[in-house]
C-alpha cells in the first residue's frame, strides 16, 4: 500500500512530480498535531467529571476546538499535499499553528473559569480567542501556497472547501470569544447559535465533507467513485456552504425557521454526498471494516444530530448543548476516530510497514464503545455514555501503546 494518501484510482499517470521529500516532511509535521489533539481528547475525559465554573463548556471546548482543530491542522495539509503533490509548507509554520492553538484553547478555557467579571478572566479569553483566529489564518495561509504549488488540480474542491471552512471557523471563534468575555449580553442566544453554527457546521463539518469523497477510497484502498467527479464535489461543498450561511442569517435576524431550514438543508447535503462515496464491498470490510463502520456510524449520528438542531431551532427540544454533545461525541468524534486510526499507523510505521501498522488500529471495540457513548448521550443515560467512552478511550490508549512499539521496531530495522 502506498502512503501517500492518494486514492487508488486515481494514481497520475507519468508526468511532473512534486516535491520528493514532500510526503515525509509532512508526516513530521502532523505528528505532533495529532498527538495534541489526541492529548486534548484525554484531557476532555478528563475534566468532564470534574467540578468547574463552566459545567459542560469546558469538555466541549477542549474537545470541539482542542482535538477537532488540532485534527483539522494536521490532516488538511497533510492531505492537501499528498493529494496534490505540492510541497509541504515551511515546518514553522506548522510550529506556529500549533503553538498559537495551545495558547488559544488554554486562554479561553483558563479565561472563562476566572470568570467574566475578572479582568484576567477577560484578558486570557480574548489572547485565547485571538490564539485560535491566527492559528486558522495561518492554516488558510498554508493552503493557498499549497495549491499554488499544486502539480494536479483534481483535488482543487478539498482545498477551497478547507479554506471556506477556515473562514467559518474564524467568525465562529471571534463571536465565541466576545460572548465569552461578558460581551453582547442582551444578544446572548442569537450570537451563541451563530457561535455554534459557524463552528461545527462551517468549520468541523465542510472540512469533513469536503474531504470524504477522496477520503474514504484511501482507506478503503479502492478506486473512488465514477460520479465524484471536481464538480459534484464542489457542488456538494457548496451546498453545505450555503446551508450553513441559511442557518447563520436565520440565527441573525431572530428567525428560528430559517435557521432550522438551514440546518435541515445541510443534513440533506450529507444525505446527497453519498452518493459520491466508494461502494465498500466485503474486501474492503475486510481489510479496514470497523474504521470504515465507525466513520459510516459517525456520518449517520451526524446526519441525525442535524435534524434534532433544527428541531432545537424551533422548539428548544432537545436542547442546543445536548444537540451539541450528541453531534460531537456520536458524530465528529466517531469520525475524527476512524479517521486518526488511519493517519496513525501510515505516519509512525515507516515506510515500508504501514499495513502493518493499520491491521494494529483495525478495532471493533473502538466501533462498539464509539457508539455506545453516542447512544447514551442521545437518550441522556449518563451511565452508558461513561461505559460507551471508557471502553472507546481506553481501547485507543492501548493501541496507541501497540503502535509505538511496533514503529520503534519497524524504524530501528529500516534504519540496520
């Protein structure tokens, strides 16, 4: 298997390369990401039973903009220029991403248990919300000289949608800050769905969306589908686009219909987007079936997650947050999962043993505890989703620990 990340088909036939060392500069620098944001999942696990002055919030934020931004800035580079065999972008870059994401997360959280009435509390939520807008204007910075330096174009919708996605993120974290910082008090739940639209449907999941079609054949180690050609993909990107700015105008303008409507519209982009996705057959089971189902059963978790927001829009049943926790443990987290069990293996293993690797973090107890956590935050039985979390943390603990002594093994053989 190669692990360059490019969809079986659709290997380029001779021509101009890229940049030769381009995949291994770019494994180093998502390394670390990755640790951090799996760093910032245990830390979620953490404080979530804890005592603190912001209840729920804190594992939110240190899951939604801790591990899922972290995930997102190591994975749409490293795609990004293996897909389009560009050159990795300079390593301080990535350096400063990640430095100015650990201020940001660490600001914001520190920031809001001091309180709003603090004048330190007020100072360390707005360096933090600053920390995390830099850290996404430097990720768009990365991917614009990414695709400027593109040998193909075939993976131009990834790209843009990436950087679309950047652009939500960063009004989503700039009014998240201001709310969180004691500001805009009378606007409060207007200015908290678009916080919250912003960043989990425009930021978290156009970077999803934008990336699955090409995504999902890599793991599957099969050719993509015939009909997600540029275009359709585009157009699916788009869509999901414009849902989401529907959503946001809705939440603008007090409007709960047309906020629904925008949410609702965006499930059904994602219900469409199959239709772009590789038919998985049972070689594919085979080789990588429960990081396929887990990211098939985050997809649907997130597809029933935004259709309950809209209901949540109109009714205020379920609740925004328990909405909110459902879409990201059943939904995000289960695809965030699948997706690090792959990066894993390819980016630690060495070169000549990634299949290896990736039989190491072929789970089905990851799969079984994703999805009992998720089922337990749907009907709000505490209990189970404790059982459903520690079976999946724990299990992803072990393997880590499994795959880092196989990559010493395996590296310490190349290097004979």
């Amino acid at each position: 298997m190669s692990n360059d990340h490019t969809p079986a088909s659709k290997e380029p036939a001779a021509g101009p390369k890229g940049a030769a060392a381009r995949v291994s500069e770019v494994h180093a620098q998502a390394r670390p990401t990755f640790v951090l944001a799996a760093l910032f999942a245990l830390a979620a696990m953490v404080v979530a039973p804890l005592d603190n002055n912001t209840g729920l919030w804190l594992p939110l934020h240190l899951l939604m903009v801790g591990t899922f931004l972290s995930a997102i800035l190591g994975a749409t580079q490293l795609l990004a220029v293996t897909w389009s065999s560009s050159p990795a972008p300079a390593r301080r870059l990535a350096d400063a991403q990640r430095v100015a994401l650990v201020i940001g997360v660490i600001g914001v959280a520190t920031g809001r248990e001091l309180g709003s009435d603090s004048s330190a509390g007020k100072a360390l939520v707005g360096i933090g919300g600053t920390g995390v807008i830099v850290a996404l204007v430097l990720l768009i910075v990365s991917l614009v000289k990414i695709r400027k330096g593109a040998v193909t174009d075939r993976y131009v919708p990834a790209i843009w949608g990436y950087v679309a996605a950047a652009c939500f993120g960063i009004v989503g974290v700039s009014l998240g800050a201001v709310i969180a910082s004691g500001g805009l008090v009378d606007d409060y739940n207007t200015i908290r769905g678009i916080h919250l639209t912003a960043n989990a449907l425009g930021l978290v999941g156009i970077v999803i969306l934008s990336t699955l079609p090409y995504f999902l054949a890599t793991q599957a180690r099969m050719k993509m589908a015939k009909v997600a050609t540029a275009q359709r993909i585009s157009i699916a990107i788009a869509g999901a686009a414009v849902a989401t700015a529907v959503s946001l105008v809705g939440w603008l303008i007090g409007s709960n219909v047309t906020a629904a409507v925008g949410t609702w519209a965006y499930a059904a982009v994602l219900v469409g987007s199959i239709w772009l996705f590789p038919r998985v057959g049972r070689k594919q089971l085979d080789w990588a079936g429960p990081r396929l189902l887990q990211l098939a059963s985050g997809y649907l978790w997130w597809i029933v997650a935004l259709i309950l927001l809209g209901c949540s829009a109109l009714w205020d049943k379920p609740t925004l947050q328990h909405v909110l926790v459902l879409m990201a443990v059943g939904g995000f987290a289960q695809i965030v999962s699948s997706s690090l069990n792959y990066f894993a293996p390819v980016i630690t293993a060495g070169k000549r043993k990634p299949g290896e690797g990736l039989r190491l973090t072929r789970s089905w107890a990851s799969l079984i505890g994703g999805n009992i956590a998720a089922l337990g935050v749907a009907i709000a039985f505490e209990p189970m989703a404790v059982i459903g979390v520690v079976i999946w943390v724990g299990d992803m603990i072990y393997r880590f620990v499994l795959l880092m002594r196989f990559s010493r093994e395996t590296n310490a053989s190349e290097a004979a």
